[in-house]
C-alpha cells in the first residue's frame, strides 16, 4: 500500500495528540528521505521510528553513467513524495514518480514510452511486477527479487550487479551497429558479384564462389569483434 506523509497522518488517526515538536520532527526526518512511523499508546504518540533506504555506494556513478549514454532515468516508488525525492538527489535521477500503486507504476511506464520511445525497467518486488511486463525490457534482481518479479522480467541479474546495466546497454548498441554493418556489406558483396556476372560475364563461378564464401567469413570475422 502507498505509503503516506505527515500531512496526511492527522487524517488518517483523528483523536491521537501530536504536539508541535512531533510534527517539526516527523517532517524533518522525511525531508532527509527517511519513512516515519509513529508509535502510539491509547490517544498519544509517544514515539516515532524511521527506517531508510539505503542507495549502494555505486548508484550515483551507475545513474552518472547512463546519463552519458544519453539515457534519461526515472524513479518509480510507493513511498511519499518527500522521501522519494531526498533519494533521488542522492543518486542524481532525473524523474520522481512516488506514492504509485502497481497499476500506476505501469501507467507511468506506459507514459514514459510514448514520451522518449523504449524503457528498460529495474525492479525486485512484487509491486514491480505489472510494469516490468510492461516495459520494453525488464530487468530483475536477482538473488533479492520475488519470484513473480524474476518470471515476468525480460533480463535478471543474478548476483545484484547493477553496475552492469551501462554495460550490458553499451554492449547491445554495439552489437546493434555490427549486424548493420555486416548486413550492409554481405548485400554489397552479393550486389557486387551479380553485377559482374551480368555485365559481360566478368565472373566466372570458381571466382564468384569464393567471392561469396570470403565475404561469409569475414563477416563472422567482424561479428569476432564484440569479444573484445
């Protein structure tokens, strides 16, 4: 369920005294992206308790990194808007989308594919799972992630490694631009050798067989490179 702010709280348990300090405290916690809970006995709150996520140390070069790239990111969470965004300047996101039920997560998933096209989405809940469906790509984590989250993803990280998500992107941009590249040169060989065998007959078939057969191997030749 959505998690709420202080403002709502009052709302939320009507009759429980909260005096000024509490309210001062309890929003300045939230401002510093921790989630509030208040502890109350009979009418009075007489304490409050405040967990926090944690980004990895490595998350703010990781999001650095996909910005280089020209990838914009996004952060979808159900917690209050206040924490959100204290999480998200720690990390250096661009987008804030908090307080999102499953089924707004994929539509805010959905909003973002028609604004810049595809979106690769990394999640490990439950809560997760209806947008990872969703999203051109889903990527789970792995060894943290519920099963449901790890059946429905596209790509699962077995060991959390994160940190490889602008390589695996790189990696596929790369292996995008080999197949154009091969393509573009096994239709110029095939163009080429038919050509010459129209034209006066400039190819004979031991010539054009090997014509065709070399270029089969350097194309496997280019297609080596990714290895590097």
């Amino acid at each position: 369920m959505p998690k709420y702010t202080f403002k709502g709280f009052r709302n939320m348990l009507s009759g429980i005294s909260i005096d000024q300090a509490q309210e001062e405290t309890a929003s300045q916690f939230e401002a510093e992206g921790q989630t509030v809970i208040f502890i109350a006995a009979g009418k009075q709150l007489i304490g409050l308790m405040t967990i926090q996520d944690k980004i990895r140390p490595w998350a703010k070069k990781i999001i650095s990194e996909l910005h280089d790239m020209g990838i914009r990111t996004a952060m979808l969470t159900g917690d209050s808007n206040t924490t959100a965004m204290a999480i998200a300047q720690q990390a250096g996101i661009e987008d804030v989308y908090s307080e999102l039920m499953p089924q707004q997560k994929v539509e805010v998933v959905q909003k973002l594919e028609n604004l810049y096209g595809k979106v690769a989405m990394v999640g490990d809940g439950v809560n997760d799972a209806p947008a990872l469906a969703t999203a051109s790509v889903g990527i789970a984590i792995g060894s943290g992630g519920t099963d449901i989250a790890i059946e429905t993803s596209d790509v699962i990280l077995m060991k959390d490694n994160i940190e490889n998500i602008p390589f695996a992107i790189g990696f596929g941009r790369r292996t995008e631009r080999v197949i154009k590249q091969n393509i573009a040169f096994a239709i110029a060989v095939a163009l080429t050798l038919v050509t010459l065998n129209f034209i006066g007959g400039m190819i004979n078939l031991p010539e054009g067989v090997v014509g065709h057969e070399g270029s089969t191997v350097l194309v496997i030749l280019s297609g080596l490179r990714l290895l590097r």
